[in-house]
C-alpha cells in the first residue's frame, strides 16, 4: 500500500479531510482523524470515493468535431491552437461579450482564479459565470447587501455551541451528512439543545427536529418577516448593537410590521399551525444562542435574496452575530464554492471580493494584475448567458465542470442554444455526459485524486486537495488549459505558472493588495498566506480566513466580532423586504408545486456517483414523491409510473407516496439525465424564472401536473455488460456490482418475448445456455442467460410492477457458478431460500438490506443501536439512522 495522502472530499461543502491510500486491490478511502470539518468522519459519499475511482467513461484525450461531426481524438497542440484561434476571431469580429465561460463551484481556487484572471482582465468581459449562480447567489447577494461584503459569520463549532438550530430549507442529513451528524452529537450531549426544520417537507432531517414547520413552498420572508415583527414586538431587541453597528432599522420593521405584524397572518400566510409558529417564535425569542443554518429552500427561490436577508434582519435586531454559538449560516454547496467568490468567479464580481461596479476597485484589481483591460459592468448571469446563446449574442462558450444541459432550469433550451452556438468548448472528467454531446472541441480535466489545489468549505476552511494518482491518459489540469490559451493571445508573462503553489500565491497577494483601512479595506485576507514554495504549499493544514500577516492581524479571528462591517458606513444594513409569493401559479391545468432537491447517495448528475454500486441502491430510479390523496386525485398508484408535466417539459418517474410530502407539493430528484434513463431530467421542468437581485433561479416552484403513465408491461434486466436500450419506451440504468441493472417498461405490447429478449441480449446461438418461462395468459416472462455456468443476463417481465427482488438475482453475479435451485428460483421467479432477500439497500456503508433490518425488528431489535449491533446498520457514516427508525417505528411486533 502507498503512503497515506491527506486530501479534500471532492462532494459537498462540509470540506471532510480524506486519507487516501492506493492498495494493488484499489484505494483505500478514510477520513481523516486531524481535520477540523469531521475529525475521522464520512458520509456515505465519502467512504465510497474509492469506487468511483475506476476507468470507465473518463475523457482521456482532447477532442475535435470533424467534418463528418464525429469527435475525434487530437493533440493538445491542435485542441488548444483551435480554441485560442476561434475565440480570437470572434472577439475581433464581434467584441469580448460575444464570447463566455461557464464555469463551476467542482473547479479547484487555482483553476477559478486563473479562469476570472483570463476572462476579466485579458478577455475584457465579465460573461464569466458558475453553477454557483444556481446554489450560492442569493446568499452572495444577502451578504454583500447586508454586510457590504459576501461574509458567512459562523463555523461549525458555532453550531454546536447554539441553543437553537433552525435549519431552514436545508436537507442537512443528506446534503451536508457529516456536519448533520455533528449537530446530532451536540444535541446528545447537550439535550436542552432545541433544533426547528423549517421545510415544507418531511425530510431525514426532521428526525432529530423538536418542531418541524412546514410552511407553504416559497413562504420563507413571510416567517421571517413575521420573526422580526415578534421580536420587536416583544421587546427582544438588542438597542446599543442596534443603534451603534446597523442602519435602516425602522425601514425593515415597518415592512415586517405591515406585512407580518399578526402571528395569526403570517400563519396563515405560511399555511402552518399558529401554535407551532408562536412556539418557533418563542422559542427564538429567549434563546440568546441561535444559528439559523439555510441552503437551497432559501436561495433557489425568486425571492431568495430576501429570504436571505429577512433571516440576518432577525439576527441584527438581536444582536445575534459575531459571538460564539449564534449567527445566520449559509451552508455551502460545492466543495469550493466559497473558494469560487474568493475569487471572483461570478459575473457580477471581481477577483478577492472586490466589485466591478466600483472603479476604485477596478483599478486596484487592474493595477495588480497588469491587465491590458477590466470590465466595466456586470456580465451575464447563467440563465441569461444560456438566453444570449440562444439568440447569438454570444457566439461562444466555454465550460468547465458542470453539466447545464442537466442542472440549468428551462434545460431543453439550453440543448437548443448550445446546438446553434458556433463554438462549444467542454472541460470535463467524463467523456459522455449531457453537456458533452454538445461540444465542438473537449478538453480533458484532471479528476479528483490526479489534481492538485486547495478549496474553501461552508465555515471558510481553506483545505488542500492533493493528488495521489497519475494523471491518466492525457488529462490536465483546467488551470493549465486556461493558461496555455492565455499564452497563445500573447500574455505568457501573465500566464506563466508551473504549479498550482504560483497561482495561490498570487491570489493570497491579491486579497492583501490595497486592503487598509485607507485604501478599500476587506475581510477576506490572505496575506499570512503568501510566498509559500511547493513545499510550504504541499504542507499546508486546514485554515480558516481570515489569515492575517504577522501576529497583529487587523480584523478579528470571528467576523464582526469588533462590530465592523464592510459597507461604506463600516455598519450592518437592514434590508426592507416585502414578501412576494412565487412568480408562477398554480392553477387548474398544473395544480401541484414541483419541489426539486437530492437524495443521499447521489450527486448531481451522477457522473461519479453513478459508477459506485454502493452508491446506486439506495434511490435506484427516478421517482416522483406526492401526497396519498394529490396520487389519488392525479390517478396515480405507489409503485407505478407518472408523467410529470410543467409547462417547460415533462419526464415520466416512478410515483411514491413516502408520506413526507404535504398537500399540494411534488418532489422529484434532480440527478438523472440521459445518460442514466430514457426520460428524466427534471431541469426540461423547471420554470426559468430567477431572483431579480441574485439571478438565481426559482428551482423549488415549478407549477406542475401529474398524470398516468399507461404502460403494457413492466420488466427489469441485469446484464453483465451494458446493454443498448433505444427502442424501448422508457428504461432507467443503475451500476450494479459486476452488472448493470435496467428497469423497463413499455407502452407496445410484445409478442414473441423470447425472441425479443435473445435479440436485445445478442444471444445469437442456438445451443446457449438459456432458461426461461413464459405465462402468456398472464404476460409474466422470465429468462436468463448462463455462460460457463456464471450467470450472463436475466430479464422478468410481468404486467405489473410486481417483480422479483433485484436484491436477491444481485446477488447470483458473484457467483462463479450457480447451482441447480438457482436455476429453479430464476424460473419460479423466488429465492431458493427467503434470506437470500435482503431487500432494496437501506444501509449502503454495510450494505444492508430492507428486508433484513425488518427481519432483524422482528427478532426483537428495537432500537437503532440494537439494530446496529446485530447487522452494523446505522454505525459508520449514520446517514441511514431516520429510515432506521422509521421502520422501527412502521413494523409492528409480530402477533
Ligand atoms: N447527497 C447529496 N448531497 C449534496 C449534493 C448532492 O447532489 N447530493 N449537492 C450539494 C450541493 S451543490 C448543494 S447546493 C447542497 C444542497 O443542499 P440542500 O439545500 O439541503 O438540498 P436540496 O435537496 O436541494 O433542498 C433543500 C430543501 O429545501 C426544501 N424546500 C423547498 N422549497 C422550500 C421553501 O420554499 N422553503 C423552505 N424553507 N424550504 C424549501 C426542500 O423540500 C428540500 O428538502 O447539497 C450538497 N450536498
Ligand atoms: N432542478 C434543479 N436543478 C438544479 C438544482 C436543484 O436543486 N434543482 N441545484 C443546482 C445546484 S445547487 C447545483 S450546484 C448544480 C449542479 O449541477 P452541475 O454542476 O451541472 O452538476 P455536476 O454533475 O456536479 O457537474 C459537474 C461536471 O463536471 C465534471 N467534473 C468533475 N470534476 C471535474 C474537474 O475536476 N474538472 C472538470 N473540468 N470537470 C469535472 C463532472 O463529470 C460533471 O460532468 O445543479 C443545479 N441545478
Ligand atoms: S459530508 Fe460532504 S464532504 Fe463530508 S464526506 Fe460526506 S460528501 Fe464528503
Ligand atoms: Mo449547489
């Protein structure tokens, strides 16, 4: 085995430390004890990074579009000399904003730096743009609006120090597993310690929940409004906080006061009981120590921005913020989309959270970069950038780590902006993806583990990645593709880095250049970071910014902690909001609220998470969560499949009544596309509507309908080696261990089913070991393919969705040579022997199946930690202990 490498998990912005270590049988993946973000510990995501580690689907080499419109593989010389050159040609002809980058918060602060460096300063166009638009934006702007710069108050110690949590429109316990299971432990400890969801769903989050609020979809200012009414109300006001380190009080009182002054309104208001919301409000109102932690319920929203400050209003009349235990808390996205803002990655900023609407700090940026030219205005914001494509105003862009043809709202538009656009440049890790279908020219990007950088996480902890793997093929680093087309328009001296170290060093002096009190003073410094070599790089151990030079920094360790903020007046503004309900409504053709989010095992569009089979069996399908009675309504049953229609687009999923939605409300994950099934990217659904400060879009309220989706008959197939599935009329993919597993389903009727499955299997002899039965009668058909007495394939058919356990025929592909009752059970449909079944995986750590914990229930395990001794269920990364107790809580002892 090497020796271990002390790295960065490459998935959400709790920023865990991971020791990774490359074995002959693979790589050995643990956290690390000696970080500050998870002290050892991992989710569910993280300990299965090594099986995503693997050869298939990478982009190995650069590619071109030919003339016959295939890609074809070239050298770095040609791909990078096309690029330069096109892009050349049309900033010439049409101006710099003709062209753009779309970039992403997956890209390391090295990458992103030199991304914004190029564009901004050489480029001369700020249509540079991230995915962070999506996630991050509406927090950006609160901040930058309330604090004058985009600051997040709070660490995780904070958290746990707090008396209250309120966790508004945050799935923590799947989207931020580790930090969750801090909070978790910190309320073990401390049991007075009171946690408030806030989310119109019931989620894993609500578990550890003393009060859940569930508030009617985009209601948030609402509640807050109403909040800050209610504190003022009651007296619970810090005055000399107030008066001495804030501006624009009466301003926001007043609105809160007109639109939220009754508790009874603003129940009303949120459809929610009064009594629970005169207990949050309570609640809040005598507990000094409160974090209000919020993600994406908040900022993906047409009001996120005021969402977002209506939440900090709340703080600031309290006093609230810059001491321990208490603060507004944005919890970040990405791994490094705090890193992303660091350096200016949006449209609507500059580098080292300077702003490009300032000339002061144009010239600052200008003058350290000694660029030929800065932008003078803001560029386009995602949607809008994509809208440009669409119409021709730019001509070309350039992506870098992100999949808009997947994850932007309004998403078959982008298919057709990107078809028209002359010049589509993909960076990516993976060769077939959505986006890339697109590109005239791809670029491949070193993935995690080959690439070498640092990132920023939720608390501002800047962490080293670092490579402990060859760069495969001829991937590169997205730092080194930038800069080579930066030296080939002639700026080599500007460009002229040899390792990551450089480009850090420069961004660190950049966030200490000019910031004096006397010149354009801000809280992100880095000066205690600059002129580290290779050496001092490579070592770095996890840090927080603030990290000033010397002993005597000149801004305190905790944000507004001396109580200066960094607007012009060095006060905190209150921002007046009006409440205002979702820019879409429903109404009679689409009456339902798509709610989109993630599920615990996957992330994004799959692209990496989708090649663990540990990963893939939690949530194997796309599926569309309602209400019992909305399914009842829409005629619509469990288990079936759904079409889901907006006026944007449709997808068809499979319906689930889990009991966690409301009335009125839809969930549908966010993570398939193409790739993984015939028809289930839910960004065709999504509304493009966005927040008129942030630019974000109003992912969580899409107006909707659900309808049936009729079909003839419903199958599934598990095959050795992937199989072609055009014709079908509709097919989800999962990775299994040594397989692939299809669900089908289909609107045609079959006839000769046997003939149709060999010839889908490509089973041309005559003589193959081949099994199968078939009830016409019924329409129930099952075969299976046995090649040197391993098992090749096997398909079962039936008109229901009432098929055998997947589990279970999972199970018959590891081994070497199966036997003759797993032949009878193939035919009969049923496991020789019922413990072969351990049903779909609840436990994905330990791989522990539904029926086996129900089993285990049975048996007398009643309680998580019971369940936990006898089949280690819930012990590792925890993230399954909700679903473990809601089945203690749904299986009844047996009479
Ligand atoms: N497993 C997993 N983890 C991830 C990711 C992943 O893909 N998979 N992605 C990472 C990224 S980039 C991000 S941005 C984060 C996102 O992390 P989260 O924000 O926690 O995740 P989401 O599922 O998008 O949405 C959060 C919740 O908002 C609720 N919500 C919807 N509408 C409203 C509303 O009007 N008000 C309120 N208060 N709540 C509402 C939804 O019901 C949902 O439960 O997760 C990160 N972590
Ligand atoms: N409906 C709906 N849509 C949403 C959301 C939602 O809640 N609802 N959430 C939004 C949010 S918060 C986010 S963050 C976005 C995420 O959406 P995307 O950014 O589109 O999703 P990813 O799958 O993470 O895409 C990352 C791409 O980069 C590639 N990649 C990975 N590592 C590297 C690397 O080092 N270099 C390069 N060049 N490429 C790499 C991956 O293979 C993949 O193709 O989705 C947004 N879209
Ligand atoms: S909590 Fe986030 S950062 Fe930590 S291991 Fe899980 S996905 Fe990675
Ligand atoms: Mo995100």
């Amino acid at each position: 085995m090497s020796a271990p490498v002390r790295t960065t998990c490459p998935y959400c912005g709790t920023g865990c430390g991971v020791v990774a270590r490359v074995a002959a049988d693979g790589i050995a993946i643990a956290g690390d004890a000696a970080h500050p973000a998870n002290a050892g510990r991992l989710c569910v995501k993280g300990s299965a990074l090594g099986e995503t580690l693997v050869p298939d689907g990478r982009l190995l080499y650069p590619k071109l579009r030919g003339a016959d419109g295939t890609l074809q593989r070239t050298s770095w010389d040609t791909a990078l000399d096309h690029v330069a050159g096109a892009l050349r040609r049309i900033i010439d002809t049409h101006g710099p904003d003709a062209v753009a980058w779309y970039v992403s918060g997956q890209l390391l602060t090295e990458d992103y730096y030199v991304a914004n460096k190029l564009v901004k300063g050489y480029v001369g166009t700020a249509n540079i743009d991230t995915n962070s638009r999506l996630c991050m934006a509406s927090a950006v702007a609160g901040h930058q609006r309330a604090f004058g710069e985009d600051i997040v108050p709070v660490s995780y110690e904070d958290l746990e120090q707090a008396d209250l949590v309120v966790l508004v429109g945050s799935n923590t316990a799947w989207c931020h597993p580790v930090l969750y299971q801090r909070i978790v432990a910190a309320k073990a400890q401390r049991p007075q310690m009171k946690i408030v969801v806030v989310d119109p769903r019931r989620t894993a989050t609500t578990d550890i929940a003393d009060l859940h609020l569930p508030l009617r979809p985009g209601t948030d200012v609402w509640l807050f409004n109403g909040l800050l009414a209610f504190l003022h109300q009651h007296g619970v006001v810090d005055p000399a906080f107030v008066e001495r380190h804030t501006v624009g009080v009466a301003r926001a009182l007043a609105v809160a006061d007109a639109t939220a002054g009754s508790v009874r309104a603003v129940a009303s208001a949120c459809r929610i009981d009064t009594s629970a919301l005169t207990e949050f409000y309570r609640l809040f109102a005598r507990t000094e120590r409160v974090v209000t932690a919020f993600s994406m319920g908040v900022n993906q929203s047409s009001a996120g921005t005021d969402k977002v400050n209506s939440i900090i209003n709340c703080h600031l009349l309290t006093g609230r913020i810059g001491k321990p235990g208490m603060g507004p808390f944005s919890l970040t996205g990405q791994p490094n989309a705090m890193g992303g803002r660091e350096v200016g990655g949006l449209a609507t900023m500059l580098a080292a959270h300077l702003g490009l609407d300032d000339a002061r700090h144009r010239a600052l940026v200008q003058r350290f970069w000694n660029s030929p030219r800065i932008p003078t205005r803001p560029g386009l914001k995602a949607v809008e950038l994509f809208d440009a494509i669409d119409d021709g105003r730019v001509k070309a862009v350039w992506i870098m780590a992100t999949n808009p043809v997947v994850s932007l709202p309004d998403a078959d538009k982008v298919k057709r902006a990107l078809k028209k656009c002359e010049l589509v440049v993909v960076s990516d890790v993976i060769e077939h993806t959505d986006t890339t279908a697109y590109a005239h020219v791809l670029l491949p990007a070193l993935a995690w583990g080959e690439k070498d950088g640092t990132v920023t996480n939720s608390e501002r902890r800047i962490s080293r990645q670092r490579a402990f793997l060859p760069a495969p093929g001829e991937a590169r680093p997205d730092w080194w593709m930038l800069a080579e087309v930066g030296k080939r328009w002639g700026y080599a001296e500007a460009f002229r880095y040899t390792g990551p170290h450089q480009i850090f060093d420069e961004h660190a002096r950049l966030t200490a250049f000019g910031n004096t009190d006397d010149e354009v003073p801000r809280y992100l410094d880095l000066a205690g970071l600059v002129g580290m070599d290779r050496a001092a790089y490579d070592a770095l151990a996890p840090v927080c910014w603030p990290v000033a030079a010397g002993q005597a920094g000149s801004r305190p360790l905790r944000p507004f902690a001396d109580g200066r903020f960094y607007t012009p007046e060095r006060k905190a503004r209150f921002v007046p909001t009006p409440p205002r309900a979702p820019v879409h409504a429903c109404d009679d053709d689409y009456p339902l609220v798509l709610n989109t989010g993630r599920v615990r095992d996957h992330w994004h569009t799959m692209t990496r998470t989708g090649l663990s089979p540990r990963l893939a069996t939690h949530i194997a399908e796309p599926y569309v969560d309602l209400h019992p009675q909305d399914a009842l309504l829409c005629g619509v049953r469990e288990g079936e499949l759904a079409w889901v229609s907006t006026r944007w687009g449709r997808l068809v999923a499979r319906v689930r009544s889990s009991g966690e939605l409301p009335r009125r409300s839809v969930f549908v994950p966010i993570h398939w596309n193409a790739q993984y099934a015939s028809d289930a990217r839910v960004g065709a659904l999504c509304n493009p509507v966005v927040d008129p400060v942030s630019g974000e879009p109003e992912f969580k309220h899409t107006p909707v309908r659900v309808e049936p989706f009729a079909v003839r008959w419903h199958g599934f197939l598990l095959s050795r080696t992937p199989v072609p599935m055009q014709t079908l009329t509709w097919w989800t993919r999962v990775t299994g261990a040594r397989f692939v597993r299809y669900e089908l389903a289909g609107r045609e009727p079959v006839d000769d089913w046997a003939a149709c499955a060999r010839d889908m299997l490509g089973v041309g002899d005559a003589d193959a070991d081949w099994i199968e039965y078939e009830d016409r009668s019924v329409g129930v058909f099952r075969a299976a393919w046995i090649v040197d007495g391993r098992i090749a394939a096997c398909l079962f058919v039936s008109p229901r969705p009432d098929l055998p356990s997947r589990a279970w025929l999972s199970g018959l592909f590891v081994k070497e040579r199966l036997d003759d009752r797993d032949r009878i059970g193939l035919l009969v449909g049923e496991p020789p022997d019922r413990d072969a079944d351990t049903g779909p995986t609840v436990c994905a750590c330990f791989g522990v199946g539904r029926h086996a914990i129900v089993g285990a229930i049975h048996g007398g395990c009643r309680t998580v930690e019971a369940l936990g001794q006898r089949l280690r269920c819930g012990t590792n990364c925890g993230s399954c202990i909700p679903e473990l107790r809601a089945l203690i809580a749904s299986t009844r002892e047996p009479a």
